[in-house]
C-alpha cells in the first residue's frame, strides 16, 4: 500500500508554509549524498518535527510516497520547488541601499529561491548611478518611471524606520503588489498588496529572550 499523500485544495497555512522549504533543503542534503528515497520519519529525525505533521504539510502538495520507502527525493525535490515558487523567477526592486540593502543585493543566492532584483533605489547621491553586484541603483524619484518599463511587482524594503510607510506608500502607488518589508516598522497596505514582514530586530529579540531565560535556571 502506497504512502499517500493527496493534494489538498484548501488554502495552505502559513505555518506549513514555512516548514516546507526546510523539507526541501532536507531533501537536497540527502540527494546530494547518493540518496534515492526519503521517508517523512527520517526527515523528522533531521529537523525534529513530528513525522505525522510533515506528512500532513505535505498534503498540499500533488506528491505520493510509498510504503516503507518513502518519496523518491528527485520527485520531491521538483514538486516542492514548483510549489513553493522557486522555479519561476520573480523580478524585485529593492528600495533602501544601507548595509542590510547592499548585502542583499550582493546575495546571488536569492536567485536560486526565484527572486531576482533587477534595481535598486535610494537618495544617496553616492550611490545613484552606481552598481552592486550588477544591479543598477537609481534615484527613488525615478521609480515611477523605471517600474512602467520593468513591469516589477515585488519590492523589498530595507529603508530606515522613519519613511518605511513613505516608501511603501510609493510602492502601492507605483504598482508594487507585494512587500519584503525587513524593517521593524509594521507597514499599513490596502488589503490587496501581500506583505511578508521579516523584521531581523525582532528575531534576535526573541532569542535574546530564550538565551536569558536559560541563562537563570
């Protein structure tokens, strides 16, 4: 009897979401070492999630694993790529060239997530005119007219707090449609723009939280 796992059709969590690339990148460790099947309780046993909760993540996607022996990890690994997005390169502006904004703009390794930014804007005039790794920076005036010619839809947004709205403003009227805002600023959209906050401030908060709560026992 076949390991089954059935295309769900309702609408994915975000909680499954975010687990499913760490599956992937679990699979292509594996794949890389000569492996040929990966079952959902070895997978648990490398990122310490439950096997019956991968498996039901893995039920929004159009994949069967079979009994005993598991996915085959080349089929798993094009399946969850083709869902997640990765295989379709998705065109990005990033607004805001400081230190997190220059680095991401050096990081080739986006492309091979499916992002890929194609500009980047700022007001400094050190850096209007410019290039980092390849990708033109502009003045942010010249948004309006550089997103009617690439037709952008994506924008990442590493400003300073200050006028992370103001540049967000800027984007919607631009006819940006979503947002990697990496600020700690809670950015306001209308209800169609899709906004991803991955804010780095946060994150070391709540670690910092974890290590001091240790730290007193």
């Amino acid at each position: 009897m076949a390991e089954r796992v059935n295309k769900n059709n309702g609408k994915i969590p975000e909680p499954t979401l975010r687990r499913l690339p760490w599956y992937l990148s679990n699979a292509k460790l594996m794949k890389e070492r000569g492996e040929r099947y990966v079952s959902s309780t070895q997978i648990s046993r490398q990122i310490n999630i439950d096997a019956s909760q991968i498996a039901k993540d893995l039920s929004y996607v159009n994949i069967a694993g079979r009994t005993r022996v598991g996915y085959e990890i080349d089929r798993l690994v094009s399946v969850l790529e083709d869902f997640l997005g990765f295989t379709n390169m998705h065109r990005a502006y990033l607004f805001g060239v400081g230190s997190l904004g220059g680095a991401l703009l050096r990081d080739s390794g986006l492309s091979h997530f499916g992002l890929k930014i194609v500009g980047a804007f700022d007001v400094n005039p050190e850096l209007v005119g410019t290039e980092i790794n390849g990708i033109p920076i502009y003045h942010t005036d010249e948004f309006e007219e550089r997103t009617e010619k690439d037709k952008v839809k994506i924008g990442v947004l590493t400003v300073p707090i200050n006028i992370a709205q103001e540049i967000t403003d800027k984007m919607v009227a631009g006819g940006i449609k979503a947002v990697w805002n990496f600020t700690p600023f809670r950015i306001r959209v209308p209800e169609t723009i899709v906004v991803q906050n991955t804010s780095l401030y946060a994150h070391l908060a709540v670690m910092f939280n974890r290590l001091n709560e240790l730290v007193k026992k």
